[in-house]
C-alpha cells in the first residue's frame, strides 16, 4: 500500500521520528509543531500525519500523551513493578505495551529503599543507560482500574455483574460484555464515575460452574501467576539433564522412605533411622532427613530462580496445584520418586534416649527412595493392619521384608511386613522426637483440616476433616528437628539464615482473649509470663465443653502471624530459639534460600547464595506471597464446601455459632465448616419485629421480648437458605422463616436507625 503523499512544509516521517529518538523531554504534537515551526492550518495537517504514522505502526501513544517510537519507550511513562530481585533492586515494565517484541524491563532508582513492592504503579522518566534501562520515579499512583470478578447475570435487555467476593454486595451494570453471555464468568473492568459505574468485560474465562473452576476464581481473583514463560520452561528441560556429580555421598544402600498424603503431587521429603551403635550415646538413634536438592538445579540469577522467587511457593487447591517449578522439576526431577536416583541435601542427626538433638551435619548425596508411602499406610503397616491403600503413592509395590540376593531393597509384598521392618526404627526415633517435644512444651490446637475429595472428572465427592494420624506427627517431628539444625548450623557459621519468625502474642490480643474467656467464666491472668503452655493449660481446663471449638479459634487469633526474616525472634508456638524452613524447597523459596545458605558455609558444591542477595527484602516479599496462597486456598474450600452444599438449600443442618457482630452471627455447619451469615434483619422478620440488643463484650445477641439469645459456640438448628459457590457464601435463616424476601404477616418489622447501626439492633458495649 503506498504511503500518503507528503505535504509540502511538514516534516517528513523520518525527521518526525528522528526529534521523537532525540528529544531530551516528551515529544507531543505541541513540541513536534514548535521544533519544525509549524502555523495554523500545519498543524491540523500535522495530526493527521501523525495519526497515519501510528497506524502504520511507526509511533505510538496514549490519548493525550506524548508521542514514541513503536517498539520503544516514552520518555515519562506509567510503570508496574514487576519484581523487586534478591539484592531488593526493583525492577518494573510498561504498563501498555504494544509492540509485538518482549516489554523491556527498567531498574528503577528508589528515592527509598524498599518504597515500592510488586504490582505498584508509578509515573517514571525513562532513560536508556548501556545496554538497558533506567527508571527515574516521579510519583507513585494509585492502583489501576478497579477489576471485578464475576459472573453475568441477564434481566431482560441488560446483563449485571455479579462479584465472586462475599463482601461485594452489590450487582453492577455491565456496559461492555465484550461478546460474553449471562452465566459466564468473566473479569472485568470498573468504569463510569459515581453513581452511574458500570462494568465492561475485559475477559471471558468460561463456565464458574464447571468442574475445577473454583480454584481458577482463585488464580485470577488474587493475580497468582499460572503459566510459566517458554524460557523458563527451556531452561527447566535443560538443567532436568545435569548429572547428578561426582563427590556426592551414596546413601542408595539405605531404604529411606517418603510419606505423604496419598494424593501428594511432589515429594521434598524422605526419611531413615536406626538404633545409634555409638557408646556415647547408649540408648538413642540416628536419622537421616534427606530433601530433595533443589538448589542444584535452581540457581540464583537464572529465569528458574527468577520465577520461583515471583511466585515464593506452590498453591494447593483440590483440583490442582500451581507449583512454584516447572512440573519436570517439582514433579519429576527433583521430586523423591521410589526406585529412582535423586539428588538430595542430607540432614544427618543424632538423637539421644530422652529426643534431645545432640549433633547434626549435612551432605549433598544420592538416595533412592525404597517406596512412597501414603500416611494411612504407614499408619496401617505399624498398627499392624491390612494396608488399605495397595501400591503405595508412588504406585510401586511396598517392600517385603526379604529381598533377593544383591537388592538394595526389600520387594514388594502384600502382607506388609517388609514396610514394618522399616518403619519401626522411623517410630521408635519418633517417640524420643516425641517425649522431647511434650518437654518442650508447644502450642496444641487441635483445629480440624477440611479435606474436599473429587472423582477423576473433577466433581465433589465429599467434605469432611481431615482425620490426624501418629504418621503425621511423626513427619512433622521429623521435619521441625530438620529445620532445627539447619537454623543452628547456619548460625554455627555466622553464615545467613531465613528463619521462620513467630513472635509471642501483642498485649492488645491478649486482653481481647480475657474478656472473651470472661464470657464463658473462664479466668486468664493477664499478668502472667505468656508461654505456649499457658494456652495449653487453658484448653485441658474446658476439657470437652460445648465452646472448646470457640476458645481453640480464639486462641489463634491471638496468635501473630509467622513470618520469614533474616532477624531471629524465635518461635512462639514451636517453644523453639532457632527455627528455619529447610524441608520444602520444591514449593517454598524460603526453604530454597535456607539450602543454598548451608552449600555455601559447608561448600557443598555449586548452587550456593547469591552475591547480592537481601534476605530482609526476600523475606518481607515471600511472607506477603505465603499470605495470597493460604487466602486463595483457603477461598477455594470455601467454594467446594458451597457447592456441595447447594443441594441442600432449603434444607435444615446442624450449625455451631462461630461469631456474633452487630448485624448477626455468623455460623458453620458441622462436620462440613464453611461460614454463613444469619442476619439481624432475618432475625428481626422471624420474630415478629423484635429488636435485638447486641452486647460487645459478652459477644451475644438477645432480643428485647423474647430473651432468645445467641451467642458464641451455641449449636442449633438453621435453615440453610442459599449456599453460592461462586464467592463460597453461605446464608441461613430460622427454621419455620418465609425468607427475608417475604415480609411477614403483620409488615416488616421498624427499622432503629441510630448512627448508622444496621436496623433491629440496639449496641451494648463498653468503649475501648
């Protein structure tokens, strides 16, 4: 197609992006009509010159901003922090990008060191230094357009967005649905200006119904990055083919084991003991912890690294895992897979008679695991059960307890016994493990895990708790005396530690855990030196009482959040002075941090620390990433449980109150979990109008009339009337109520509006 022809007294094309490459601020129309001494009717000549130049695809630029060359950048530019690196250098990329090569990526220039976290925007001036680029910050902005995640709803003409969050209450009114139709779940964009804002459709991501469709709300809700780039994936299947190196320690002989859930994606972990035979320690084991070597194969600086410490672990959802490495090396490579050689970082411990960690060291070694076990396995095997699980995770058989001459390994045997023979020293080591930690005393919330059971096409089978098995707290001990003697050996070296911080409860939350136990009659000195043990003791006196669920949740909500860090405040709740993740590397960075600090001050080998890397900006980032996976896991149960409980809407359940607030309680159904709102108002409707006083201490509802209280860890029937498993809400009503859609028989009941409380409700409550 021939160019437009040139008019005469403009500038050509290629002087136009010659001032645009040269110029030393933003180049607008305004600057190009200056610079060439354009007049007048010129300059109506010169945008539409520059109009046919960006459809050519010569310059670009955002209505009213200043014009670039395609494929490079403007001078002042929105900027997103895409990553902030090991030696806390930020890194950020354009906003918009158009071009069809790769966006660049800036180092921007912080006034404050640790200012901008990933995901912020900022107005930069750009400028290209050597063979990359420079971002000069002028101001950080607010975030991007608000982005809503839902799915349509048609009315007649028009189609309403429905949010997936439980706290957005309200439909907006969808301007653009982008080719999306009512009943698809989409993401969109908030436009308009109050009080006409409306949605416009900026992706369809398909039927939110569909099996495996929660977690996806999950992924995208929370920005959790799912796909991995072609050169990370490159990379991946090119260091998946590295020998495994001479001057590794062969521990293939011995038959360690992996145990695991049975439906475990990756095995970090595997683990060996036997009676120690040394005199000195008359009485006691050896051990071996033997995690996968992750830092072998994921060096600092490499896109493998890069990514890994982007996304900071793997996400666990039902239906699928995000896992922080590409599969060939979180499921295969470095996963520890019976029968197969694999690169391991050893933890060698000797424990004494009475559990105590008397002396560890470390190697890197090639194991081979003798079989994957699920924990119902092992816990069959040493109870001396029929297995209930044939072939063991792995899908291999379990050994037997003699094997063929010149095995490294027992065969497999239905009976079972050969996996005894092993797993006995693993117990015995465990209970010495075990007298130490009751020693220790620990914090011991019994909180039960929900676990959501799908068939192979992805549909939901059952919720139930997860039951808790001697197998899993045998692991457990076995993976905390690991992560012991990593912290301690790191600091033996005065060489960097990850530790893994839980610092004791804030006084605030303590007062708030008295007058909460002063509701039940329960006495708390707030005088006290809190340690772990003091909870402990506060649990065995309510013993089996109706409200023990209550006080066990309140009593974690006391505790602070744990967190990663290179400072060592110890951890509260383990009752433990050194702590470190070492035993998980496949899916936490922090883990992979903690192994390649012990290669460099034990030199290992290769995959050491890097040169520049900041373990205060690296934990602050990976704590704030652990945070967005338990929130999208734990979203997503809620979103299972819903929709297995759909089909019981209308139905009564057996509920336990889990919170009381001036606009209702909140309650669960028992045996299943999954929160539900029964709101004041609906208590109102169903009581003929009566008003509930609501009291902040004592955390009750009682109406006016009646005297029908509600109050914390109550059981009772409920009416469960909508269960939405799009945004995991669930709503409950009184059983024999019409549904707050249907005023009662005498008229919907007076409204109390007093500063703003919700109606029929009356506040009682001391100010704090």
């Amino acid at each position: 197609m021939p160019k437009p022809k040139q008019l005469p007294g403009l500038p050509t094309r290629q002087q136009i992006l010659d001032f645009i490459a040269a110029a030393a601020q933003p180049a607008g129309k305004r600057e190009i009509a200056r610079a060439f001494g354009l007049h007048a009717q010129d300059k109506i000549a010169l945008k539409a010159l520059l109009k046919d130049m960006a459809d050519e695809g010569l310059i670009d630029s955002a209505p009213g901003r200043a014009f670039h060359q395609m494929g490079g950048l403007p001078k002042v530019t929105v900027l997103r922090v895409a990553d902030v690196d090991e030696g806390g250098i930020v890194w950020a990329v354009p906003e918009h990008w158009e071009a069809e090569t790769p966006p660049p990526r800036l180092r921007v220039r912080e006034r404050k060191r640790g200012a901008l976290g990933v995901g912020e925007r900022l107005l930069a001036r750009t400028e290209e230094a050597g063979n990359g680029w420079i971002a000069h910050p002028m101001k950080v902005l607010a975030p991007a357009s608000e982005q809503l995640l839902g799915v349509l709803r048609a009315e007649g003409e028009r189609l309403w967005l429905t949010a997936v969050e439980k706290k957005e209450r309200r439909e907006v009114l969808v301007s653009d649905a982008g080719g999306a139709t009512a009943g698809e779940l989409v993401l969109a964009e908030k436009a308009g200006r109050p009080p006409r804002i409306t949605a416009r459709v900026v992706q369809r991501l398909g039927d939110p119904f569909a099996p495996r469709s929660f977690s996806l709300i999950a992924i995208h809700k929370l920005g959790i990055p799912d796909r991995f780039s072609q050169e990370t994936l490159d990379e991946a299947a090119l260091v998946a083919r590295l020998p495994l190196g001479d001057g590794r320690e062969d521990l293939t002989h011995l038959p360690i084991v992996a145990i695991d859930p049975a439906d475990a994606r990756d095995h970090d972990d595997a683990v060996w003991a036997a009676p120690d035979d040394d005199p000195g320690n008359a009485g006691g084991w050896r051990a071996i912890v033997a995690i996968a070597d992750v830092s072998f194969y994921v060096r600092p600086g490499s896109e493998l690294d890069r990514e890994a410490r982007r996304r900071g672990n793997s996400v666990y959802f039902p239906d699928r895992v995000v896992p922080m490495l590409p599969e060939l090396l979180s499921a295969d490579v470095c996963s520890l897979k019976e029968g197969e050689d694999r690169a391991a970082l050893v933890c060698h411990l000797q424990v004494s008679a009475q559990g105590a960690l008397t002396s560890w060291r470390f190697t890197r070694a090639v194991v081979r695991i003798a079989a994957n076990i699920a924990y119902e396995d092992a816990q069959a095997a040493i109870d001396g059960k029929p297995l209930p699980f044939r072939g063991g995770v792995g899908g291999g058989g379990y050994p037997r307890a003699s094997g063929p001459e010149g095995s490294p390994h027992p065969d497999p045997s239905p009976e079972g016994e050969g996996l005894r023979t092993i797993l006995a020293p693993l117990w015995g080591c465990w209970r010495a493990l075990l007298s130490a930690r009751e020693a220790r005393a620990p914090l011991e919330l019994d909180l039960p895990e929900r676990r959501v059971v799908l068939d192979e096409k992805g549909r939901i089978l059952s919720v139930a708790p997860r039951e808790r098995l001697d197998s899993m707290r045998l692991i457990e001990d076995y993976m905390i005396t690991a992560n012991v003697a990593a912290a301690k050996a790191l600091e033996a070296k005065k060489a960097p530690v990850m530790y893994r911080v839980h610092e004791p409860p804030a006084r605030e939350k303590l007062v708030a855990l008295k007058d909460y136990l002063d509701t039940f009659g329960v006495p708390f000195a707030l005088g006290q030196v809190i340690r772990p043990a003091t909870f402990n003791h506060l649990l065995d006196r309510i013993g089996d009482a109706d409200h023990r669920p209550q006080v066990m949740e309140q009593v974690l909500r006391t505790q602070t959040q744990a967190y990663y860090a290179p400072a060592n405040h110890g951890h509260f709740g383990l009752a433990l002075g050194s702590y470190g993740h070492f035993t998980s590397p496949i899916r936490r960075y922090a883990d992979l941090l903690v192994h390649r600090s012990l290669v460099s001050a034990y030199r290992l080998g290769p995959g050491g620390v890097g040169g520049n890397e900041d373990f205060e900006v690296l934990g602050t980032s990976i704590s704030a990433l652990e945070r967005r996976a338990m929130e999208a896991e734990r979203d997503t149960i809620d979103r299972y449980v819903a929709a297995f409980l759909a089909e019981r809407v209308g139905e009564e359940v057996d509920a336990r109150i889990t919170g009381v607030t001036n606009f209702g309680f909140f309650a669960t159904v028992e045996g299943v979990g999954g929160d539900g709102l029964m709101a004041v108002r609906d208590l109102g409707v169903s009581s003929g109008g009566e008003y509930f006083r609501f009291d902040e201490a004592a955390r009750t509802l009682t109406g006016e009339h009646s005297g029908a209280q509600y109050s914390l860890g109550q059981r009772l029937r409920l009416k469960l009337a909508d269960a939405n498993p799009v945004s995991g809400a669930l709503r409950f009503e009184l059983p024999g109520a019409r549904g707050h859609s249907d005023p009662p028989a005498h008229g919907r009941p007076r409204v109390l509006k007093r500063r703003g409380r919700p109606a029929n409700i009356r506040h009682q409550g001391r100010r704090r």
